[in-house]
C-alpha cells in the first residue's frame, strides 16, 4: 500500500519530479504515516510526530503546500479502498461505512499538522532570510559592506545608487515609498530599513536618468531627503549621510529635497554649532524680539530676496504696501548692523536666517548619522 502511495504521489503531481526529495525519503515518510494512521484506526494511540515530520521534510523540499495536502489525500484514498478490499473478502461491508468518518477526520488532523509544520518552517526560513539581508543593508549603509552583502541585497556592486531618508511617526508606519511595481519597466530595485524615527531605502538602477522618475514616485508624501546619485555601493555610507541632511533641510512643504538643491542649507545643516553661533552674532536682538515680530521681519526679507530684491513684488506676495516692505527690510538693517544694498552684508543676513530657519524649535533635531537600522 505504501509504494502504491508513493507511485501515485509521484505520478500524480510534478513538484515532487522536479523536486530534491528522493522516492526513499518520500517512502519512509509515508510508510511512518500510514502506520501511525493505521494503528490509531486500530484503537491504538495515534502520533502527530510522523505528520510533522513530513511538513518538514516537504516544506524543506521545496514541495509546495498544496502538494503536501493533496498527498495526504491521496493516501486517505488508498487507505480506503485497502479497508474496502479487505471487509469485502470478509464479508463486513458494513465496516467500510463505520470506518470512513474516522479515517477522514485521522487524516485531516495529520494534514492540519503537517501543514502548521510547513508553516513554521517557511517562517523560519523567511525570518532568517530577513534578518540576513537587513544585515547586509546595514553593512552596506555603514560603509563596510562588499559583494557578498550585494550578492544577498540582489544589488550589483557598481551601477548607479541613491539613498532616501524619510520621516516616520512609528516604526510600524515603515510602508516602501517606491514599490517594487513601480521600479520594475525601469529594471530597478530597492531594499528598506526603518530606525525609531525613519525610513531607508537604498535605491538601485541601470540608467542615472531613470532617477527623475523614482524622486517623482518618492515625493507621493512628505518628508523625503535624497543624496546624490553614486556609482559605487562602497559609498553608499556618505549617501546616507547626505540624505539625512537633505531631509534636514526640507523647507515648508515640500515633499523631496535632494543634497544637490539649496547646498547653502546643506552647508549649515553640517555645521550645526556654527550655524546657531551665526545665527547669534547676526540676528541676535532680533530672534530676541517678540515671535511674531521676528517671523514678520524674517519672512518680508526671505520674500524680498525670492522676488529679486524687490519691495513692489515682495509687498503683492505679503498683502502689504512696499513702504512696509521697506520699512520692515530697515528696521532689520538697524537690529542687525547689516545693509542690504552691502552685498556681503546681504550674504550674511540670508546665511543667518537661513541658519535661524533650520535650528528654530518647529523643525525635526540636527541628523544623528551614527543612527542605526533595524528591521
């Protein structure tokens, strides 16, 4: 009866052609489950352990589930028509009909706990697998990695590169920000991380220009700093840190700000104590005034920069007259010590503000680059 089984699993179903297990191991699978099946039939005290084993042994295979399950079936059938025969030589057909619920209800529970068995060791399998490549990707982002953590990322060694930081409330708000989907026409791929705070993506693709198209899909929320493109995943460390940095820098609302945008933000997001000392020598009596006095000055001198040095344009953005855009422009002057007709007097008071923007309360804390990733 076992080798019948065994011929009609092998027959019936490719996974097991084309799988490692051998029809010796698939033997002794089945005889140990035909007999402990038998023997609980028999009155006898029945064991899960064989059905177990056989979830093992086929989830480690490679044999899909429902193979594993149609197996089970199958060798319910034959269990079966093996009683039928035999009560029928006898003369006890009746047998055939008392046997069946319990037989069905033997096989079901073997099934279900082969089945539980196959699971754990699929899970297994994928939590080593996990743990493995967030491994590799945190080699690789502290700048120790090589090709065998490429080789387990599925990242060439060389190509080109980019590293993206995003904000996150919680680690369970770790979702990917560029789906495999999305990356796939451009013969892409990304690999995630998340810390306490943010997301990590190390982003890989054949062409530098197909880069536009991922910051596009990238900036679908909020919150997103970008390094430069590289060429060698050796640099990938320095990317991190230049994606955190750009993250720094975001202004207002928007959504991406890559490390090539606004370099004299980057500049003052990597020099934090000097910034907040600039910021002190050039703007102190006026971060010292009131907070709507200070966000009125600051922002009329932002505005008046953006509209070219304008106080007729800058008066049309701000909703007031361009004599209170001058009068606003001077008393800054005054407080500061600065002419902004001085062009490197106008150069400091837009670093200073600039500096102020970055370092005042309402924006995220100075990047920590030390910081590390986990799952």
């Amino acid at each position: 009866m076992v080798d019948r089984i065994v011929r009609q699993i092998f027959d019936n179903d490719a996974a097991y052609q084309q799988s490692e297990i051998s029809s010796e191991g698939l033997r002794e699978i089945v005889a140990d489950n035909i007999s402990a099946l038998l023997a609980e039939l028999g009155g006898g005290r029945g064991s899960l352990a064989p059905a177990r084993s056989a979830g093992r042994a086929k989830a480690e295979s490679g044999i899909p589930m429902a193979s594993l399950l149609h197996a089970y079936r199958l060798a319910g059938i034959e269990v079966l028509r093996a009683i039928s025969v035999e009560a029928t030589a006898a003369g006890e057909t009746a047998v055939v009909l008392d046997t069946v619920e319990t037989l069905w209800d033997v096989v079901d529970r073997y099934s279900s706990a082969a089945a539980d068995e196959y699971r754990s060791v699929i899970e297994a399998r994928e939590r080593r697998h996990d743990e493995s490549r967030r491994a590799a990707l945190a080699a690789i982002l502290e700048g120790g990695g090589g090709s065998t953590e490429a080789t387990i990322l599925g990242l060439p060694v060389n190509g080109w590169f980019v590293v993206i930081v995003a904000h996150l409330d919680s680690p369970a708000g770790a979702v990917e920000l560029v789906t495999q989907e999305s990356l796939r026409p451009l013969s892409a791929s990304a690999v995630w991380a998340s810390t306490a705070n943010s997301l990590i993506g190390l982003i890989s693709a054949i062409r530098q220009d197909d880069f536009d198209v991922i910051f596009e899909s990238a900036s679908s929320r909020r919150g997103v700093g970008a390094s430069r493109v590289f060429e060698h995943l050796h640099d990938a460390s320095r990317a991190l840190d230049e994606a955190r940095l750009a993250l720094q820098v975001l202004r207002g609302n928007e959504r991406l700000r890559r490390f090539d945008d606004h370099p004299l933000d980057i500049l003052l997001a990597g020099s934090p104590e000097a910034a907040r000392r600039l910021r002190d020598a050039v703007l102190g009596q006026v971060v010292a005034l009131r907070p709507a006095d200070v966000e009125t000055l600051l922002t009329t001198f932002e505005t008046w920069v953006d509209e070219g040095a304008s106080a007729a344009a800058a008066g049309v953005v701000l909703h007031c007259h361009r004599n209170s855009v001058r009068y606003r422009l001077h008393r800054l002057e005054t407080l500061t010590g600065r002419r902004l007709r001085v062009p490197e007097h106008a150069s400091e008071l837009l670093t200073a503000v600039r500096a102020h923007r970055l370092i005042e309360p309402s924006r995220p804390s100075w990047p920590n680059t030390n910081e590390g990733t986990k799952a």
